[in-house]
C-alpha cells in the first residue's frame, strides 16, 4: 500500500469516528461549493440564496440553511483576500456586491487558484457548521474525501 492509500484509508476511517451530525455535514459543505461553481459556469443563478438553496438538499434542516447563507457572506470575499483572488473588495462594503465582484474573478482564475479556493471554503463551512467538535484539519480531509469519492464520481 502506497503513501496515498494508507493516507486515504486513515480518513475513511477518521469518517467512523465522527458524530453523524458532523458526517451529515459534510455533503452540505461540499455541495454549497459545487452550487456556487454552477453559479460561475452558468451564470443563470444571480443570487446567493437561490445557488445555496439549489446546492443543499431539500429535507436539510432550515437552520443550517439560514447559516450556511451566513456563513457564505462572510467567507467568500474573506477567502478571496486570503488567497490574493481579489484585492477590489476592501471598497466594497455591502456583502452581495463583494460575493458578485469575487465571483466574477474566479471565472477568469486559473484551475489551480479556483481549486485552492472551492477547497478552503468547503473546509471553512464545514469547519463553521461542525461548532468545535472537529479540527481545521479534519475539515480539510473529510471535504477533499467528500469531494474525491462524491462528487467526481457523480
């Protein structure tokens, strides 16, 4: 078993140890990133409530809906900054305007600037919504699992 495998095997098993709560989690994480990448390619959904609620499955509590859409104001123009995306947005003050300035970037960015993006604001959310009972670094590699063994293989 090479390094990769002995690695993957430790986060499938790092999934058995998990609250379900958190395990439920995870897909909403994964699946808000994949709802605002559609919003980028299509440019047909205009506003976040619509790709949030587009990406979360219909039988998701209400709750972590309303903090999922906080939490996306809040963490796309910061990780935008963060990853030196876009410096424009320190002048814009209303929340939705720095979402759609971010947003307009990212569909010029290289691949490897929107991975590195799409990665830390699923693990960000993630990271948010699992209220302290997992690490940065557990957010990181149940996202990444999520995405490699879900989502591509949808």
């Amino acid at each position: 078993m090479n390094i990769f495998q002995k690695v993957w095997k430790w986060i499938g098993d790092l999934f058995g140890k998990i609250e379900k709560k958190v395990e439920e989690l995870i897909p909403v994480a994964t699946n808000v990133v994949e709802g605002v990448k559609r919003a980028i390619e299509n440019d047909q959904i205009l506003t976040v409530i619509e790709w949030v609620k587009f990406a979360i499955p219909g039988d998701t509590d209400d709750k972590i809906i309303n903090k999922v859409l906080e939490l996306t104001k809040e963490y796309i123009p910061k990780i935008a900054l963060q990853l030196q995306i876009i410096n424009s947005i320190t002048d814009i003050e209303d929340k939705d305007k720095q979402m759609i300035a971010v947003l307009d970037v990212l569909k010029n960015a290289s691949k490897k600037k929107k991975a590195q993006y799409w990665h830390e604001l699923a693990k960000q959310i993630l990271y948010a919504l699992s209220d302290d009972k997992i690490t940065w670094g557990e957010a990181a590699s149940f996202v990444e699992y999520d995405y490699r063994n879900r989502i591509l293989k949808q």
